[in-house]
C-alpha cells in the first residue's frame, strides 16, 4: 500500500536541541522543525521525517531553537534618549529631565528614527514580538508592518497634552481608529496605555474600560511603579492605586500591570481574582531603585508574569535575554530561595507568559504545530557555553545576547548569521547619532 507523500515544506530547520516551551521543561534533542505557510507543521525525531521534502533545509548544529523572545512592556522611540538622563530617582528623572525632553524633541520624525533603532536591536536580540508604548502609534505600525516583526502597540494616554495628541479624548479616537485599520493585521495588535494611576483621571479611565470591553482590546498601564506612588494615591485618595483599577473596573485577563514592585496580600487578592498579568521590568527597576517584583510569589499564586526591558533611556538597552537572567537572579535574592524561577521558567516568562500578557498565546510565545513559526536560534558552540548539561540553563545563566544568530517572524527571516535581512542597519546608526548630536548640542 502506497503513501501519498507529505506536502514540501517551506523551511526544515535541524537543531541540536529544540525547546517547545509548551510542555514545559522539555528539552528536544536531534529533533526538526519544520515550517509552511508561516506556520509550525511539524515537529519529529529526524529519524521519523525522510518521507518529507523542504524547498530549503537549515543545519542549527551547536544551537537550540527556541520560541522568538516577547518583550512584553517597553518605549522603542525612547531608544534616541539613551543614557541621555542617568543615575536619578524615577520622578526626577520624568519630571526634570524625560518629559522636558519629550516636549522638546518627539514628534514624527524622532519616533520613526527611534523605533526603527529599536526594532533593529531587538531583533539582533533575539525578540521577535514586542510591545510599544508611545506617541505617534500609527508610525509605529508602518515600521511594524514594514520591518516584519509582531507587535502590540499600545495607545499611550495622559490626562494632558502629549506628542501627537491634544489630549485624553484624541488619544483615544487614535486608538480606536487603528484598531478599526489593524484588526485583520496578522502581526499588529492595538491595546490601551492609560500612562499611569497619577497621570489620567477616573473619567478617563472609564471611557477607555468602555472602549476596551467593546474592542475587548488589552490596557497596558505602569502600576505601582515605587512605594511613592502608592503612598501617594494613599494620602491623597485614600486607596492603593490598584484597588481604585478595581473599583473602576479597569481589571481582568486583558490588563496588563507593568512594574508592581509594591505588592501586599490585598493586592495579590486582586491579581488573582481578576486574573491580571504582571510584566516584570528588573533592570530599569533597580537602576531606578523602584523596588522589587516578588515574582516567585506571584507565580506561586497563579499570576501570569511576563518580563521587559522597559525603554533604553531607563536599562540601558532592549537586551531581554539579559533581563531574563537578571530576573531568575533577583527572583531568589527576593524570596530567599535559590530554587526561585529556575532557568525553564525564566525562559517561559520570556517567551509564553509574555504572549499569554499580550493576548497573543494562540498565535506566538511556544513551538507548536499551527502556531506562527516565530523562532529564536542561539549558538551554544561557543567557548563560554561549555560543557552544555542543560541548554536552557546555558542560554540564560551564561548566554549573551551575542550568542542569537538567526530570528524568523511568521517563518520569515528576519536576522541571519546576526545580519538583519530587512533593515539597513549602518543607516540606522548614522541616523541615530545625526539625532544624539542634535539633542546633545541643545542640552
């Protein structure tokens, strides 16, 4: 009895070790991936696929393949604005050095400069799905779509005036306007970001849980950022600021809490019950010595974390890999356990949490038959990764963002050999320090 051969795949790609993600802790080894349409369509021993055919076959030896890296709260433009302000507590630094500049410089141009800067890094490392947080939202898009990357772009709304709107009430038709454009967009999704509980008003707050109900679209917000915040919601409302998210009804599995390093028990009650994420920032945490995350005990009680690098002008760079390390690290300094988010789990903060945060698990985050074939490959052949016992345990405690080699988007390469296939990036550069030597020369 014959057997009607298989379809040809678009892309076979051979791995020492593969990493689904999804089941957790598995670690494939001589296993192949291959990919149609933009798609996973098959994941097998090598031994099981000689009756398949592929247009193009890639050898990864010395590599694991991983889900492309989500980062899951940043500000891409803010990328310009790079070690512009440095060494200052958060209020000082937004208040006397970052909206002044803001003010000053943002407009279309510096958004499209600065978010292209910021694709092109993310994409040498590792990142294949982002989420931006800025003005002008529809520039972010075009660069988005052009560039081939996954992205949510959340509509960024203050009380005031801002870049590119005129205030709370524009912002938000902005919004609504690109979602109505971009709701088909196979790599774009449009959420709403409400800035922070200090900056926008219960009036506010409440159109945009309309509007976000109607377009079940997510809310991205900075929420308990430092213990100032809250002890300032406290004495002048009289609530933490999370309990008046609550109250208004902003909560629930599309919110998305950036920061929360202040958590008490009546806060980890809500997060629960609502089924909130949190997005876990640690290094713009500590260098703007915000807090600590708790993010062991979050998990433990069932909370989606996910992890970002928040913008360069506050880490200093889009390096999630990096971030994911220093995570796993904090993580058992703050609960006192070495056990603590252990490399699997930090992985899968970057990667799976961080689209399940984002709305975007069905599509990306794991290595899954039917999912986007959004991948990551890391070179492990290296002197520094030997001898390799576990590779998720090489990848995040002595990885580097210099070990990426290859990033696909939707199976579409988008980094080869650490070349970006798409983007110019001498140009990206020169372009880049046209702008640092404008602001600097002003400041």
């Amino acid at each position: 009895m014959s057997h009607t051969p298989p379809e040809p795949l678009d892309l076979l790609l051979l791995p020492t070790w593969l990493v689904p993600v999804e089941p957790a802790g598995v670690v494939l080894k001589n296993h192949a991936l291959g990919i149609r349409d933009g798609r996973i369509a098959l994941i097998a021993p090598r031994e099981e696929i000689v009756h398949y055919t592929a247009k193009e076959t890639l050898d990864l030896s010395g590599m694991l393949l991983t889900p492309g890296l989500v980062n899951a709260h940043g500000h891409a433009a803010m990328t310009l604005f790079r070690g512009l302000a440095d060494d200052l507590p958060l209020m000082t630094w937004l208040r006397e050095h970052i909206w002044p500049a803001e003010k000053k410089w943002v407009d279309e141009h510096f958004v499209r400069a600065g978010t292209d800067l910021a694709i092109a890094e993310q994409l040498q490392n590792g990142i294949s799905c982002f989420s931006d947080m800025y003005f002008f939202p529809e520039i972010v898009s075009e660069l988005v779509h052009k560039h081939g990357v996954r992205a949510q772009i959340a509509v960024t709304v203050f009380d005031g005036e801002t870049p590119g709107s005129r205030g709370a009430e524009e912002a938000l038709r902005k919004a609504v306007a690109l979602f109505d454009d971009l709701k088909h967009h196979p790599r774009l999704s449009i959420a709403f970001g409400p800035h922070a509980p200090y900056s926008i008003s219960d009036g506010n707050l409440e159109s945009i849980r309309t509007l976000a109900a109607e377009m079940d679209a997510g809310i991205h917000m900075h929420v308990h950022e430092t213990a100032y915040e809250v002890q300032e919601a406290i004495r002048t409302q009289r609530e933490r600021p999370l309990a008046r998210l609550a109250r208004l009804q902003l909560l629930g599995p599309r919110f998305q809490a950036v920061h929360m390093t202040q958590v008490n028990d009546e806060d980890m009650a809500l997060l629960v019950e609502h089924n909130c994420s949190v997005i876990h920032c640690p290094e713009s945490n500590l260098k703007l010595a915000s807090g600590f995350c708790p993010v062991e005990r979050l998990w433990e009680a069932g909370v989606n974390v996910a992890i970002g690098t928040d913008g360069a002008a506050s880490n200093n760079n889009l390096d999630l890999l990096g971030e994911t390390r220093t995570a796993a690290l904090l993580a058992k300094a703050v609960a006192g356990s070495a056990t603590a988010l252990d490399a699997h789990r930090a992985l899968r903060m970057a990667t799976l949490n961080g689209a399940r945060a984002l709305g975007l698990e069905d599509h990306t985050g794991s290595l899954e038959i039917g999912k986007f074939a959004d991948m990551a490959a890391f070179d492990l052949s290296r002197l520094a990764q030997q001898p390799v016992y576990d590779p998720v345990s090489q990848l995040i405690y002595s990885g580097g963002r210099d070990c990426v080699r290859h990033v696909w988007v939707g199976g579409k390469q988008l980094l080869k050999d650490r070349q970006l296939v798409r983007m110019d990036e001498q140009r990206i550069i020169a372009t880049a320090q046209e702008w640092g030597a404008k602001i600097g020369a002003k400041r």
